[in-house]
C-alpha cells in the first residue's frame, strides 16, 4: 500500500479538494482506502480572477497564463495541507491526481471551435512544492480518442464498487441528477453511465421563488404537499426523459427558465408543487434505471438530493425490488468521490493502464489518462 | 540510436518545425544527428486564431481551449510529415518533445500576476496521432524552481557544441543577439547565457524606413557606407550594452521607437545610417564576448544575421583573436537548433535527467523539464 493523494475543483467553485488515500494494485485488483480529506476554500482575490477566467468576457491569455501558476500554487498547497493534517510525510507520498480547474468545455466541434476542454493549475508547480510526482490533465486524452472527456470519473467507481453478486446504480443527485451501472460480474466495458435527467434543479428554483430558500432541507416542503399527477404526467411526458440512453442534459434544460414556464401554467398550492417536482425527480430516476434492474441490485445516491429524506422515500416506494441506500450507509463519502478518483486515475496511468470508460464518454478506446510530471 | 522528434513554434510564427534525429546517451554522453527537417507554415485560418489567442484584446478562454487541440493537431501533423519525408515508420519513433506554441510570458511577477508561462498544442493528441510518447510543456518547471523559463535551449547547445579543448561562444543574431558561452571541459553550471543587445532589429528598422525593404540582403547597403563614429559611440554607451550580464532586453529597447528617434536627431546618408548601425551590433558583441575569450575561442553565429557578410566581417574585425564561424560551417542547421532542443530536452526528462541551465534561466537548481504523456 502507497499514500497517494488527489486533487480536484469542481465547476461549484466551492474550492479544492484533497483526499488522502492509501491505495494498491491496478485495474479490476485496485484497493483504496480514504485515510483523509479536506477542502480549501478559494482566497477572495482568486476566487475573483477564476470567475473572470470562466468568462468570455473577462477572461484573456495574459489572465489564463497566470492563473495557471497561482492555481498550481493553490492544488500545492491543499496536497500539503491534508498531509499536515493526517500527520503523513512528504516523503512517504508516492504521488498525486490533480484535476485541475476546468475553465472551459467544448464536448462537440462546432463552428471553428474544435472540441476539447481547458483544465489549468500547473502540474510542475505541485511537483516542486510537494517533492512528488504529479499526473495531470486527465481529460485530453479521452476527447483525442473521440470521447467527451467526461464523465472522468466511471472507472474509479468501478473500482471502488463493482461487486460480483450484485448491480451497483450509482446514482448521483446534484442539480441534474446522473447514474453509472456497475453490472454485477460486468467488465470495466459493460458499464453505463448517463444523465437521468433533473436533480435538484427544480425543487431548488420552486423553494427560491416560494420561500427564498436555496433548497427544501430534508424533504420538509415536500413531505407536506400532495402530488399532482396531471402535473407529473406532463413532466414524465419531457422528451429527455423518453429518449433512451446515451443522452446528457444540463441546468439550461431544467433549470429557472422551465420551473418558471411552469409556475405560469400550473395554479397550484406551493408544497404541491415542490412535492410534485420531488416525484418527478423520483420518477425519472426510476424508470432510467429500471432496465439494468437483473436480480440483486443497490441503487446508492450521492450528492446534495441523498440528503432529502422525502426524495429517497420516494425513489424506494418507485423501485420496490431494489435496496436503495445513500454513500454514507456504505461508509464512503460523497463529498471526497471524484477526489479519490483523481488519486486512482492517477494510480493507472503511473503503470500505463487505462482509465477512462468508454461507454460514459464515448471514446473509441480505453487508454491511460493524463500526462506525468516526476519529481 | 533511436528516432526522435523535436517540435517547436516560435513567436514569429513562420509555422512548425520538425526535426527528426538519431539520439543516444544522456546528459554530457548524448550524441544527437539530425536526420531531416522540415518547417510547416499554419494555415490561414489557423495562423489568424493563433493571433487573437496572443493578443490582449482579442483572446478568450474558449478561443484558447479550441486552439490547443487544433494546435496538437499541427503540431501531431508536421511530426507525420517528417517521419513520412524522411521515409521513417512511426514503429521506429521512440518519443517526440513537443516546445508547443507560447501564447504568454510573464518572467517576473507584478501587479496581481504571477511568473509564468503558458505554452499550448495538447500532448494527448498528438500521442494518439502518432502513437508515440510525447514530452511537452518544458518552461513550467524550470519557473517552479525560481528560474524565467528562458532559455531553454542552452542545455541542447552544451551537448551539441561542448569542445573539451575550445571554448565556445554560441552567438544567435535574430531581432536581438544572444550569446550562450561554453568554456573548454567545462560542466554544464559554468555555462552562460544573456542577451547581448540588438541583433537585426535597428538595421531592419532602418531598411524599412530608408528603402521599405524588409533587411539589408547580405549587408549590401552596409558595405556601401561609413560608419559615424559619433554616432556609434553615442549607441555604444546605452546603458544595456555597459551592464554586465546577467541580463536580457527585447524588440521594446532598440525597436521602431528607438530607431525612429536616432533618425530623428542624426542626420545621416541611409547607408552611412545602415553601416552604423551594424557596427553597433558587431561591436556590442565584441564587448559581450570578451570577457569569456581564454585560449582557443570559437563565435559560431547563427540566426538571420549570419547571413550579413558585412555585420561577420565586422565582428571578425573586432575579435581578431577568436574563431569567427556560422553554424552551417560546422554542418549544423541554424534553422533546426530549436526543435533538435526539444528532442533532446525530451531524452533528458524521460531518463530523468535535468534540462534546465540555471546560469542562463536563473533558477535555483537543476530540475528534469516537462510531462510526460505515454503511449
């Protein structure tokens, strides 16, 4: 067993992630285990320069170059942080994941732009500060074999959960919600993962507009209104919902624009509607699940919505058949996911094995992600 | 012996350069052959995107996301075509080192900036386009370790110029001159390498302004005049060219703004101007060189200047106790001196040997350059 740490910062700019992991083995044989984790919150000043760099208006080369060295600065220093805090040396880390911020992207060529994606926080920078060797930039190499460069995070869920007697469903609830199926016994090949359509995204906008809150905790709202299901019908009828797998959505499908359409065409009470939105994120994640339902199956929820009870009692009464659960009953963490999997990305490419997923991304072939910096 | 290729795309953008070389060893035992080269102008639409990318104004973070993909897809492109040139398969390519296209340079931090450097042309590309290892990115680290990032030749000059018996002054004359000293059996650290001042720039300057021709061709106008020994006394005492190293300047010391005002206070017949202003190159090199002249010196000149038979006679003149050559007098290509660099920058880093010259980067220590993206 190594000590590996990874390292990622997600699009919520919420700040960077390092989990500290001991980890062993490769491909199907791989172990991890996360000894410790924490998240460091941006400075203001950079948190500023990130947000212009996101913008197409705000953002140029000579702000891109720089930010690219004070956010490698920034990953460096999260990697010594969460060695400071577990008591772990410098030298007995044997290497890094690093994400990186994604500044932009394009998962299809369109017009003159070419379809690629742009994660910056310099690898040589963490290499230096850390005296470890740093495997970076993960996702060009799946986009150069045709894939979408994400989701980047499939394979260390296979490794983490496939189980040979039983189906994984790993279900995410975020502002959109997205599911990966770990078939039991499956090859790395047979794994599915694609968007199941809404998360949070609705009930979030309804609690704003009715109640001025970011969102209905625990599933309070909800557990006190009554389903409309003329309204429910007409949301199951979305044609993202119809359309089979492979298929991706986003806020823009989902989000303010949609719930306000329908706080105009539908009169009703405000936790009616909040538990109608609910349902139908319910329902959605039901019935995209309910093909890859084969004997024993878990159907594990991650992210903001496995904190709403209301939801999660829903999902169960639509899923009789199956054991549904949230990260936290199998003893993972739901917040340190993607970066531990940045640590096990890491760990194949370091002996040349492959680490994207194919049929997540659309890749033509598996190949190892990310380019290597040793110290 | 193994093939290898070295890319590179400098900031005159002509395009991309491709040399193919036979490379064993490392470090002081590397052995390097060119074995064929060739220059791949951008197209059009590409050569203007690459424009916007390094202007100010015009750049953007989806602009600069979309070209690092076209850009490893040229960069992917000119390796194919020099291996197919060359009649070399792909099967017997080790690695390529890809120097990438710099879009921005920051050597020292100021304001809310960082030092730092940002080169693109995505790795991961052109691995898979050519199913070879790729080492990029190579400015990065030597900056990590307190250095400027330039330049990044010196380390491919010591292995291709050291003489155990003759020291060597390798004198680049572009817009600007550099120098990159070599003392007889010397190690690596006591190399040298700073900017001796102007190369071509006021002579081309004044080209344009008296004749709108873009250089003196073979230093015919310079030939036809006398120098003012005035005026080229007046240039001699510029406090650049009486500061001893280290030191770099640029186009923004001894450009448009500097000739315009000499024209502007000297009045002189334009090839009694052009004459002058030749002296004054060959002579500030003069005085840059010679405190490195100890036994047996050799100046190699490489660059557009050593095309200006009139600006090496000077210098001849000015050393008379030194070898005075240019490159392709020893058989070397001044055209290909930069993508041999990045061939032999890429053997180092993936033996992990160091590739950075400290004395001429600044930097703290000797590091390996670089990322590795395997195939």
């Amino acid at each position: 067993m190594v000590y590996a740490i990874g390292l990622m910062s997600g699009t919520s700019l919420d700040g960077i992630d390092a989990a500290l992991v001991d980890i062993s083995g490769k491909n199907e044989t791989t172990t991890v285990k996360l000894i410790d984790f924490l998240t460091v919150p941006f400075g203001k000043p950079t948190l500023q320069r990130v947000r212009e760099a996101l913008s197409l208006e705000h953002s140029d080369v000579e702000k891109i170059c720089s930010l690219n060295i004070e956010l490698g600065q920034a990953f460096a220093q999260a990697a010594l942080d969460v060695c400071k805090k577990s008591g772990i040396s410098l030298d007995d880390l044997a290497f890094i994941g690093s994400h990186g911020q994604t500044l932009f992207h394009i998962p299809f060529a369109r017009d003159t732009f070419y379809a690629s994606t742009l994660q910056i926080g310099d690898p040589a920078i963490i290499c230096e500060w850390t005296k470890t060797t740093v495997v970076s930039n993960f996702r060009e190499r799946d986009m150069a074999v045709g894939g979408q460069g994400a989701p980047i995070v499939p394979y260390s869920e296979y490794v983490l959960y496939q189980k040979s007697d039983t189906t994984r469903l790993l279900q995410n609830i975020g502002g959109i919600g997205n599911v990966t199926v770990i078939p039991k016994s499956g090859e790395i090949t047979d794994m599915i993962a694609f968007d199941t359509g809404p998360g949070n995204v609705i009930m979030n906008e309804l609690c704003l507009q009715f109640y001025n809150e970011e969102y209905d905790k625990g599933g309070t709202y909800a557990s006190q209104g009554k389903v409309s299901l003329a309204l429910l019908d007409e949301l199951m009828a979305h044609p993202y919902i119809q359309k089979p797998y492979p298929k991706t959505t986003g806020r823009e499908d989902f989000g303010k624009q949609f719930t306000t359409a329908l706080l105009e065409k539908w009169l009703l009470e405000p936790n009616d509607f909040i538990a109608t939105a609910t349902m139908f994120t319910a329902k959605s994640i039901a019935k995209a699940v309910q093909p890859f339902i084969a004997g024993p199956t878990e159907l594990i929820i991650g992210g903001g919505g496995s904190y709403n009870q209301t939801l999660i009692g829903m999902i169960r009464t639509e899923l009789p058949e199956v054991h549904v659960l949230i990260q936290e009953d199998l003893g993972f963490s739901s917040e340190a996911k993607e970066a531990i999997a940045m640590a096990v990305l890491a760990n194949q490419t370091l002996q040349r094995c492959s680490g994207n997923v194919p049929n997540a991304t659309g890749a033509k072939k598996s190949v190892p992600l990310g380019s290597i910096t040793y110290y």
